[in-house]
C-alpha cells in the first residue's frame, strides 16, 4: 500500500466530514450558517476553529448587527473565496 495514498484518502475524508459538521457560536451556543463562519475567519483568523454568530461578532467588534450583514455581501460580492 502506497503511504501517499492513503495520507490523501484520509485528508480527503477529513474536509468532507468537516465541512458537513455543525458549527455553533462560542459565546451564544447559536447554529450558524457558512457564511458566519467564513465571516469569523475574515475578521479574526483564516485558520480559528472557534466561531461566533453575527449577533456575537457585532457586539465583539462593536458594531451593528447590519454592519457585519452588510460585510458578509460585500465579500460575496468581491468574491472571497471564504464566502462560497
Ligand atoms: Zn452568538
């Protein structure tokens, strides 16, 4: 059995099981959406696995709730590739 081989099945195997895992806010407990985590990733960390809803995140950075809306379809439309 090639080594290399099975290195990538199981990192393959990794990215699909994490991109289907549920994610919840830290502070509130609350589900999100992909687009709070990728949110979260932009204002904090490319690489943080602790995420916050946009409700926490605002507070966080002290600004509205809109404000973070607002920015989450700004990068959609910039085309970030954290927002797909
Ligand atoms: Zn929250």
């Amino acid at each position: 059995m090639c080594p290399d081989t099975t290195a990538g099945y199981i990192n393959a195997g990794w990215c699909i099981v994490n991109d289907l895992r549920k994610e919840y806010c830290r502070k509130c407990g609350a589900l999100l959406r992909p687009d709070e985590i990728a949110m979260t990733k932009k204002l904090i960390n490319r690489g943080t696995t602790i995420y916050y809803c946009t409700d926490c995140l605002a507070e966080a950075f002290d600004v509205k709730c809109e404000d973070i809306e607002e920015k989450i379809i700004y990068y959609k439309r910039m085309g970030c590739t954290l927002f797909q």
